[in-house]
C-alpha cells in the first residue's frame, strides 16, 4: 500500500558543528581526492563509510551520524589534524605558477592570461563517472597538473546524467551494461548561480529550436571545469537527453552533443566575461568551437572570413589521440548539413565551401579532427610514435608537402603523480625527493635520488600495497558473488590470489586491437605457467567493452571461460567494473604490467605509466608512449611482427615472445632471492622503472612542454596580432592573397647539378644546384627555392638557394651547395614555397620540380 503513495523528496544532510566546516570546503575541492593528508582525515571519521561511497568526501559528509560529527568536534587530535590539511589547502590555492624563457629567465604567468581546454570526458576520481577511459583520465589529469603548476587554464565540457554505464558479468560470463543516475547533490559539484542567485542558464539557438542549458562548476585545485547539461523541462525531450549518456551511440545525438559542447561552452564563457587567449582542442569532438568562433568574429568582430580564420588559427591548439581513421570523429555531411547549414550561413558561407575545411581525400564524410587540424596553428600527437603515425594518416590534407613535414608534433602524454601513487611510495617520494615533487616533478634533477632508497623499504612498500590490492579484490569478489548468486565459495574466494606469487595485470578497454586474449593464443602454455608449484603465476583482468563491441564481449568471455573449464579461477580472474579506483589498486599492486596491442594502434598507453611509478615492472608491445623508456634496467620488450599481414600467425608470434619471457626471463629473476629475502634483481629494476617513468612521464613534464611549445607562444602570437590594431593580422593577409594571386605564374623551368644521375659520391663531397625560376612579373621576395635533402626514412634538410636578379625574361637563377653525409640511399629534389610565414604556413603552396 504505501508504495502507492506519492511522497514528495527531499534530502537532509547532518549539521556540522562550527568547528568543523572547514570540512565542507575541503570536501568541495577535488584536491582533496588526490591530496593524501586530506584523503587520511576523511578515512580517519569513518574509513568503512569512506570506502563504501566510493571515497567521496562530499558523500560521506552527509550521510555522517550526527552523534560522530559531534564527538570528532570534541577530539583535539581530530581537530589539529583538520587545520593542518586545512592550511596545506590554502597555501597550495596560493601557489604562484611561472614558465621558463629560452634564455633560462623564470617568469611569472601573465595576470591576464587564460587557456581554454574543451573535452568530452574527464576521468577526476571514481566518484565522478563522466569519463569512459584514457582520453577522459587524461583529460582529468591535465587539469590537475594544471593546478599544480598555477597555469590559468579553465575547463569546458558536459555533465552527463547517466554517464558511462557500470560492467556486470552474468553468470555465462557476459558482459551487461547498467546505466546507474548520478546523484549530482552527493558529489563535489555545485551549479553555477546568476547575480539574482538563480540557476544560471545559457540558451543555444539552432535551426528553429531554442535550447537551454544549465552551467555546473567543479573545483579541481584551482582550475574551474564548467560543465553543461540540457536536462532541463523547459527543453524539447529530444534535447533534454542530449547529455544522458557519454559518447551516445545515436549520431544524431552525438553530433548534438558535440555542438552543444562547443555553441555552449563559448555563449557560457561570453556569460561569465571570460575571453581565453588560448583554445585547447582536446580531440576532435570539440571543433565545432571553431564555427561558432567564426560566427562571433564575423558578426560582431566585423573582420572578413580570412581574417577571422586567422585569428582563430593563431589561438587554436589540437591535440589528437587517436591512431586509427576509423576512431576518429567524423559525421556524414547530410547531419552536419541539417544542423548547422544556417550557422554557416550566417558566416557569409555555403555549405560547402566550409566543408571543403573539413574533408578528407576520398571520403564523403565531415571530419572533425581535419577541419582542427586546418584552423590550429600547433597540432600534437601524444606519443613519438604516435605523431609520426598521425603524419601519415593526416598527410593528404596537406600532401604537397613531405609527410615528415606535416605540422603534428609530439608531446607524449604523462600522469598524475600524486592521483596514482600509492601512500607507501608517495612517503618515500617525500623522504628520498622531498615535497618539491608535488610542484616540480618536471625537475629532472630530482629524480636521481630514487636509486638511494634502500631495497627492502621499496620492496615493503610494494609488497604492502599487493596485500591491500588483494584484499581489495577478494572484497569486490565477495559482492559479486552475492549480487550473482554464484556457486563460488566464500571460502574459495578468500584463497584467491597469493602475496607470495608473481602477478600480472592487464586493465584498459577490452578492444580488438588492444588484444586482452593474447595471452591464451597457447591454452596449454600458459595452464602449464599457472600451475607451476614452484613458481606460481597469476593474472587480474579488467576492462569494459564498448556496449556494440560484440568481439570485445567475446575476449572477455574467453577469460572467464578458460579460467572456470581449467579451475585456476583462484589465479586468473577478470574483476568487474573496471573504474579509476580498480585501477589505482591494480597499477600499485601488480607486479608486471601487460599491454599487447596491435602495433602501431596504440596512441600513448598511460596506464603502463602508473604502474611503472609505483615501480611495477612493464611487459609491452613496443607501441605507443613504451618505445621512449624501454630499456633492459626497467621492464621488458614485446617484439612486434608488424611487418607480417597474416593476423593469426602475427598473434601467435607475439604471445610466443610473451611465453618466452616470462618463462625465461620475468618468472626467474622474481624468484631469485638473496640471502635477505629479497629478490635484488628485480628490486634494482623497480627503482629503475621508478625512475625512469617518473622522470620522463609525469603530467608536469607534459604540460611544461605544452606550455613551452603551445601556450606561450600561442599566447604571445594573439597578443602580436592584436597589435597596432590588427596591422601583424592585416599584413600576413596580404601576404596570402598576393601569393594566391601570383602563385600560379610561377614556373620551374630547370634545376640539375654537378653530378650525373645515380651517382655515387663519398661521405664530404660537394654537390652543386643550380635552377632557373621563371617569376613572371611577382617580386623574387615572395618565394624561397630550397633542395628538399633525403638522408634516410627518418631525416631530411632543407637547403635553401640564393637567387640572382630576375633577368629580361623574369628568370631567377637559384644557386647552392651540400656536403653530402651519412651513407646508404639519399634522394632530392628542388622545391619552391613562399618566404613568410603567412598564417597556415602555406602550406597549399608548394610547387615541386617534376620534368
């Protein structure tokens, strides 16, 4: 009966004594997630609580027992704990953040300086499901490096109801997808208030829809991240459940979101008087930024299409993360078309004039990376590899240049140290590094003092954190099997997995590139590594599959099954639900790390990064961010068959190598202990790993070279351009449009040098060019002539030629020379491309020499 009755709700939090409030600022601020004092004082008043909801300080404040509220208001020891984390917050929002010149001069930020950074995802903490994997960790990251180094960055992205969905395995070992609400009032997440303290809306006019939307705030540190949602009554339901779900599987709504996403976030930064120097593109899923930027300028700026597309080239930044064309964001242009046409429009555009900005050679798509890549004026790819992947897969939108030219560099992304550190290693970090790393772990100089730390206190800290992880999964094993009702003992469980052993673990997205079934190309090979009573073995799987992936579910499935027919559930085991906190646990807890992707798919791979700062050893395909720290001191090398096209016989190579190194190399050497107890070898390679991941690939050395790299000198070109009204912006569009009208004129009438053809010369010797350029009346000023020098697949030089007066016919003579070097086959050609750099680098400008 009384659940016919309709009640109205209504949620009543405890009242904090006066004493205590200092609690509901800290637990309003994500730093208090990653802070480990502050993470202590909130397990300290109820640590069974503070597990239970997720480690969600916000959470736990509210369902606090009042009669606990009031005996910690009374606990001296408490309350000396409260104002000491309290004061470590303040002084941390007071960081003054600083760059360093090329000269080496230190200096501050400027006061007037702000970066805009525009993601679909960010993956905070575990309380906060708006995140499905790496990009959104990353994403999440950025921001908190961002706060501990004072850079004025501001997020932008979208508050998602249900978010990504929670994994649940059936009992036939098939993943199902749950899609739980999040309850926004139980998290450290406020909504935005206008002056007269309403809920401050934005509303986004498109097509013949007016749509509204409500503005969120997320402290992270000192970073603000602002987040949208259209779940509001006032709004049509086909709207209101734009922001249900993250990365909707409908394109219509997903094309939705990602306007929402951009139209938003600039009318909410027009709202809130921000006006960024600085547009951080983080994927392609925000470009649609740039439309409604040109919009803006167009109309209200009063500037000319070129000029507008200028101003936005020289403030933009991309970063792309996806190596595979396939992943990357693109619509069919009918849905683009119908959405956006009359936007368009009102640039003083059609259709597809804008689209050509946004097309990609043989396809009949809008791409959302291409139309970044032609408005950015600096591209990044995250990873060495990865960027050098991105050249070639982006090469056609500018294919008259070389494809090593291609304007995408590499910043390989890093973590957060202080989010993936376990306590243990983060006490060591603070004895052997001091507390400088927090603010400064981009220091090189700081990490030597790594190898100092006495064996056994890594190997404790390390083996401490393996208890825990172990306890952790039997507890979520334990769960599982009541909410499942699994035939699984609780005696079973609580005898799964095994301090003493070597284990392995394998957690990201089960893709089929990322191949999480490797491991069982030979069943019997690896049955005979598990149950080696010697030298045991065991794995921990994690990993969700998209909800369409049905070769995905199947991996998964492969797991399971093959642990229950050959009952080593005990030490092979896939654990559910895979989220930030099962991977803070794995990351710290594991011994060695597998990643076994199909090579070159894997774009950067950060989780191999967590764990090797907590001196987990890898064990990895050469792919991605592993090719810059592998070396025989930290971990291991797969190698890759990539050369083969035979999938089958290319996987069974490479779970061969696997084989081979754990029976030959990995399981031996952890195993071999000295007189101690201790296995000396393999700890010398944990600090090691320590060492070099944490030097080479934290998130403060990442963003110090976005910062070098991008931010400051994106910064300084907007100041430069605005200058003297414009006059920098005005002359560079002159520039273009003589080139444009003259550029056709020119012709390359000869080029040939000293030396006949397939020559072959010695290391030193001198080879002479000489070419005739017919200008045909455009000053000689404009153009460049350079010899475009192969010296292998890898590296080439540009070798730029001195040109005589134009003649009576307008023919210049370009001269030059080139001690040649290296040895093996070199290869060159003339090319002509204008002097200056006019906005886009010309780089539709080419003109190669082809008689």
């Amino acid at each position: 009966m009384k659940n016919n009755i309709k009640l109205n709700r209504l949620y009543v939090r405890p009242k904090l004594p006066v004493n205590l409030l200092s609690l509901i600022e800290l637990s309003q601020n994500l730093w208090s997630t990653w802070d480990m004092d502050a993470y202590r004082l909130f397990s300290r008043i109820d640590p069974n609580l503070f597990r239970k909801y997720n480690h969600n300080p916000v959470k736990l404040l509210q369902v606090i027992s009042q009669d606990r509220l009031e005996e910690l208001a009374m606990n001296k020891g408490f309350l000396f704990e409260m104002e000491s984390v309290f004061k470590k917050f303040k002084t941390y929002l007071g960081y003054s953040g600083h760059f360093i010149e090329v000269d080496g001069e230190r200096q501050d930020f400027p006061n007037n300086m702000k970066i805009a950074y525009f993601s679909m995802e960010f993956g905070l903490h575990e309380s906060l499901p708006i995140y499905s994997g790496g990009l959104g960790i990353l994403s999440g990251d950025h921001l908190k490096a961002a706060s501990d180094l004072g850079l004025p960055l501001i997020g932008f992205g979208l508050l998602y109801k249900y978010g990504y969905f929670s994994q649940k395995i059936n009992l036939n070992g098939i993943q199902e997808e749950i899609y739980n609400e999040n309850e926004w009032y139980s998290k450290a997440i406020v909504k935005l208030k206008d002056k007269k303290g309403q809920d401050l809306t934005i509303k986004i006019k498109l097509r013949n829809d007016t749509i509204t939307m409500k503005a969120w705030q997320i402290n992270v540190g000192n970073i603000p991240l602002y987040l949208l949602d259209t779940n509001l009554e006032v709004n049509k339901p086909h709207y209101r459940k734009i922001t249900d779900y993250l990365y909707d599987a409908d394109k219509d709504t997903r094309i939705l979101q990602e306007i929402f996403l951009a139209f938003g976030s600039i009318e909410l930064m027009r709202k809130l008087d921000i006006e960024p120097d600085v547009y951080h593109l983080n994927e392609g899923h925000s470009a649609f930024i740039i439309l409604k930027r040109l919009n803006i300028l167009i109309n209200e700026g009063k500037f000319s299409f070129k000029e507008a597309s200028e101003i936005i080239r020289q403030s933009t930044v991309f970063t792309t993360h996806t190596p595979v064309p396939a992943g990357n964001e693109k619509f069919e242009t009918r849905l683009v078309r119908h959405y956006l046409e009359s936007e368009i429009k009102r640039c003083g555009l059609v259709f597809d004039d804008f689209y050509e900005y946004a097309s990609i050679e043989g396809e009949d798509s809008f791409s959302l990376p291409a139309l970044a890549i032609r408005y950015s004026r600096h591209i990044n790819g995250v990873s060495r590899l990865h960027s050098k992947v991105s050249k070639e897969m982006w090469h056609s939108i500018y294919k008259d240049i070389y494809e090593d030219e291609m304007p995408i560099s590499a910043i390989t992304n890093g973590v957060h140290l202080q989010s993936w550190l376990s306590r243990r290693m983060v006490r060591l970090f603070d004895r052997y590094l001091g507390e400088d790393f927090r603010h400064q772990a981009e220091e090189r100089s700081l990490w030597e003092n790594i190898m100092t730390i006495p064996e056994n206190e890594v190997w404790e800290a390390h083996q401490s954190r393996k208890e825990q992880m172990i306890s952790f999964i039997r507890s979520r094993l334990r769960k599982t099997i009541l909410h499942k009702g699994s035939s699984n003992s609780v005696t079973k469980i609580n005898n799964t997995l095994n301090l003493d052993h070597i284990t392995i673990g394998f957690a990201r997205r089960f893709a089929t590139y990322k191949r999480g079934n490797l491991i069982l190309n030979d069943k019997e090979r690896i049955l005979k590594l598990l149950r080696n009573p010697e030298r045991p073995l065991q794995f921990i799987f994690a990993g969700k599959a998209h909800p369409a992936d049905e070769k995905g579910k199947a991996m998964i499935k492969e797991i399971i099954d093959f642990a229950r027919e050959n009952e080593v559930e005990d030490k092979f085991l896939f654990l559910e639900d895979y989220d930030i906190n099962v991977a803070r646990h794995l990351v710290q807890g594991v011994d060695v790390w597998l990643n076994n992707p199909i090579k070159p798919f894997e774009a950067s791979g950060t989780s191999g990064m967590k764990a090797g700062i907590n001196g987990v050893l890898n064990l990895s395909i050469l792919d991605g961010w592993w090719p810059e720290c592998a070396n025989e001191n930290n971990g291991w090398s797969i190698n890759s068959y990539s050369f083969i096209k035979d999938q089958d016989l290319r996987d069974r190579l490479e779970a061969n190598e696997i084989y081979d190194l754990l029976e030959n190399e990995i399981i031996p050497i952890y195993y071999n202990q000295d007189k101690y107890g201790l296995p000396s070898e393999w700890i010398e390679k944990m600090k090691h790993s320590i060492h070099d991941v944490g030097r080479g690939f934290n998130m403060h050395r990442m963003l110090r070279e976005y910062i070098d790299k991008f931010y400051i000198p994106c910064y300084r070109n907007v100041l430069d351009l605005q200058k003297e009204n414009y006059s920098i912006l005005y002359n560079m569009l002159d520039i273009q449009n003589k080139i444009e009208q003259l550029w056709n004129r020119i012709e390359i009438l000869d080029f040939h040098t000293d030396i006949q053809k397939n020559s072959i010369l010695d290391h030193g010797d001198i080879i002479n060019f000489t070419a005739t350029i017919n200008i045909n009346g455009a000053p000689k000023e404009l153009i460049t002539a350079e010899v475009f020098y192969q010296l292998n697949d890898a590296s080439f030089e540009l070798i730029p030629l001195k040109g005589s007066e134009p003649d009576q016919n307008n023919n210049v003579i370009f001269t030059g020379s080139y001690a040649v070097k290296g040895a093996g086959v070199q290869g060159f050609n003339l090319r002509v491309r204008p002097t200056s750099d006019c906005g886009k680098n010309c780089y539709n400008f080419i003109l190669w020499y082809d008689k």
